[in-house]
C-alpha cells in the first residue's frame, strides 16, 4: 500500500506546475498527475482506470520516484518495445548501415527481411534505428578543403603579423561578391497555419561588388564594376590607398583568381612608392577570408526574405548596405564578421563517396 503526503510542499508544487503547463509532454503530464493523485491517498487501480493503465504502470511509475527522483520521471527517452533481432543481428545491420547512405527504410527494411527474415514497418524500422544510434539527416557540403599544413602556415603568419604591425600599417581583406537579382526565403518564426509566401522575380541578374574589409576600423571600399576582373580589382587597390593616406604599408588579403595575379594588378604594384602589399590565401580557403561572413551579413540584410520589384531598387539596396548601413551599424553585427580562424580537415568527419 503506498502511504499518501510522501511528496515534499516544492516537490507537489514543481509537479502540479509540470501538470498545468500546456507545452509539456503529455506523457511526462501523464506521469506527473498519477504522482500527485498517489499523494492526494488515491489507489493505483483507481488512478490506472482513469489514465487508461494497468495499476502495475503506476506502481513502476511510483517505485521509480521514489528511487531516482522526478528526473527519473521526466525524461522520455522511449524508442519502441524489445527488438525482435538479435544482438549479432543488430550489430550486422549496424555495419551494413554505417557502410552506406541510406535515403529511406524500403531499401532497409529490404535488407533486413532478406537477410533476417523479419519484416518491419516504416514507422516499427524508424523505432529500431533510433534505437540503435541512427538519426535521419542530411549530409553537409564540403567544399573542396585546402592543405592543412598551409593552412595553419597562413594562421601563423597571420597572428605574427598583426603583433607585429606598427601604427602606420593596415590589413584588409578583399574579395567579389555577385549577390543575384532573386528572392530568397530564409527561415524564420510564423504562427503556425499560416502559409508565408514570397514573391519571386523573373530575371536572373547580378550586382557585381569588388569589397575590402579592414577588421580594425570596419572601413570597406568597394567598387560596384560592370564586370569582376583586374581592371575592378586595381579599382578597388587604389580606393583602398586613397582611404589610408597616412599608412606606410597596406597589406591586402584576397584569394588566388587570376585577376587578383594578372597583369594590371601587376602593373598596379611597379609603381615607384606603391604602398601595397599583396597576400595570396591558401586555395580553397574562403573560411580563413572574413569579408566572406559579410557578404552572408549583406545577406540577411539585404536578400533573405526580401522581394524587390526592379533590379534597380535590388542595386539600390545592395549598394545602400555598404554605403549606409555599415558605417552606422557596423557595431550591431561585429562580432558576426571575425578573424577567429580554425583549421578545417577530413579527418573526425564521414565523407560520401
């Protein structure tokens, strides 16, 4: 016989809390409630005919707070009944899985049957995977990664510098951007019910941005240029010596396109007193380029969930971004727009071939 009052006057009210809140689990309510009911001198027969359970339910219910807690209680760790294959099958399977990409139960469940003799159901197969460590997601892009050796080279020669820069020099970092004339939804909250839409546009036309970014000062020239190429590139050198008249030394970061190597760049850094010097990213490095997080500031700004009737006004607002809303509110999104470099490799990740 369980005595009733056995719960504690913060215990019952954490429980009667737990009850009364609408966005809790209904199972864990469930459970909370028969607590509270056995406290109240109700039976378990009595209790277990209300909830619709066998009073052995309530009992285990019961015997588990007492021993472990509402911790114990509160977590519905459930994922399906007894498996009906054996360890050494379960451990097969497991193997065969973790050696492919499987987009769906039907060709597991195939392979099962086949190899087990059991059949499952889509919704009895998604129960046995969870139960076994699987999740359904989807593979993220990896884009081609540099040498890691290169990378930490660049990293190190990075941080030497700026401990080393003296007041009469500037970094900036530089690449080109295409932001295109088209709408893109992003996520966000809505009321659920609710159908958001947004309208899309008919051309596929792009705003080219040839930009610098200096990290200390948040300074970010650009040149908006008809085409992205050595002409533009020279453009956007010469604005950035224009801007820092009382530097010595203007170390530029940008990529390896062969606009940024060609013969007008060239030609740009003969010039007796150039006070530009060049640094060439590792290949395939856009994670060690911070100007590439502004573009995906420029982003949310400007295109997520925007719909703009004329490719003059998307120009308008692009442009606006770095002519405006930079230099104003620059410091809302700082720390967005970082030199927190890492390292990033193959290894510790599975790669599908």
């Amino acid at each position: 016989m369980i005595r009733p009052g056995f719960l504690s006057s913060a215990d019952r009210i954490e429980l009667e809390a737990c009850v009364r809140r609408q966005r809790e689990d209904h199972g864990i309510a469930r459970r909370a409630n028969a607590i509270l009911l056995l406290d109240d001198g109700e039976s378990c027969a009595r209790i277990a005919k209300v909830l619709y359970l066998d009073d052995d339910t309530i009992r285990g219910w019961y015997k588990s707070y007492r021993q472990d807690g509402w911790d114990a209680l509160a977590f519905d760790g459930w994922k399906g009944g007894q498996s009906r294959m054996k360890q050494a099958q379960e451990v097969a399977l497991c193997a065969w899985l973790e050696a492919r990409f499987c987009r769906s139960t039907v060709e597991i469940r195939a392979h099962v049957a086949a190899e087990c003799g059991l059949n499952y159901s889509h919704s009895g197969c998604i129960k046995l995977l969870a139960r076994m460590g699987f999740e359904y997601r989807r593979p993220k892009a990896l884009p081609r990664v540099a040498d890691v050796a290169k990378q930490a080279e660049f990293i190190a020669m990075y941080e030497n510098m700026l401990n080393s820069l003296a007041d009469d020099e500037a970094v900036y970092f530089a690449d080109a951007a295409h932001p295109e004339y088209q709408s893109k939804p992003a996520f966000g909250w809505v009321k659920k019910g609710t159908n958001p839409t947004l309208k899309t546009t008919s051309g596929r036309a792009r705003v080219n941005i040839h930009g610098a970014l200096n990290l200390e000062t948040f300074d970010t020239p650009f040149v908006a240029p008809i085409t992205v190429d050595g002409v533009s590139a020279v453009q956007l050198l010469a604005k950035i010596e224009a801007r820092n008249q009382d530097k010595r030394i203007i170390h530029v970061i940008w990529d390896n396109a062969a606009y940024h190597k060609g013969p007008d760049v060239r030609a740009f850094l003969s010039r007796k007193n150039c006070r530009i010097h060049l640094i060439q990213l590792p290949p395939y490095c856009p994670h060690l380029n911070p100007i590439e997080r502004l573009w995906a500031v420029m982003h949310q700004h400007v295109t997520h969930n925007r719909a703009y009737p004329t490719q003059k006004l998307f120009t308008e607002a692009i442009l606006n971004f770095f002519r405006k809303i930079i230099p104003e509110q620059w410091h809302n999104f700082r720390n967005q727009v970082t030199d927190n470099f890492r390292i990033i490799s193959e290894q510790n990740i599975r790669i599908l071939e």
